[in-house]
C-alpha cells in the first residue's frame, strides 16, 4: 500500500511502498512518476549502521553521514531527504536537533 509523506526538510510529496522481495519503492517527481527501488537488506543495514547515532543525512566532508554510506553500497541516486522521512515515519529515527540531522534509535 502506498504511504504519501513530505520529504525530510518539508519541501515535497513522495509515496512509497513495500514491495514483493522486501524492497522499497519510491515514487517522487512530478506526478509520481518517477520510481526508484531499494533492496531491503540495504535499509536493515542502514538502521543497524548507525543505531544510536545522531548525523547528517546528506553529504558533509570529515563528517559520517547517510549520503556517503549509501554511495559506498552503490546507491547514487540522491534518496536520502526520502529515506530520512521514512526512517522518522517507521519510527527507527527521528529528526535531529540540527536542520538536516538525522537521530537514529
């Protein structure tokens, strides 16, 4: 079933869903039409990395953060201000004290 939520910093709609093979799939864009699929695996992985950690979710230089995580397991498509705002809703996360923090539980 498809979840509409904003993205991380509030600028824009997405939907998402769990698909069959325990992948996410996002659809962003104008009308949704844009779709990209993240293996489940990945996102486990991505909560059990950095459990207990409180960092940025985009790129930052001398900084641990979600964008260059991503980018190390090959994901370059930039998703993360949409897996922040999953992460929150799943309740794995919550939003920083910082603007673009990311407080993982």
């Amino acid at each position: 079933m498809l979840k509409r939520l904003l993205t991380f910093d509030g600028g824009s709609e997405f939907e998402y869903e769990w698909i069959s093979g325990n992948k996410i799939r996002l659809h962003y864009g104008d009308g949704f039409k844009q779709k990209f699929s993240l293996d489940g695996s990945i996102y486990d992985e991505l909560i059990q990395v950095f459990r207990l950690k409180t960092v940025r979710l985009n790129h930052v230089l001398n900084e641990e953060n979600v964008e260059d995580w991503l980018i190390l397991k090959g994901i370059k498509t930039r998703i993360t201000s949409y897996l922040g705002s999953i992460l929150c809703y799943e309740k794995h996360a919550k939003k920083g004290m910082k603007r673009g923090m990311i407080a993982f539980k």
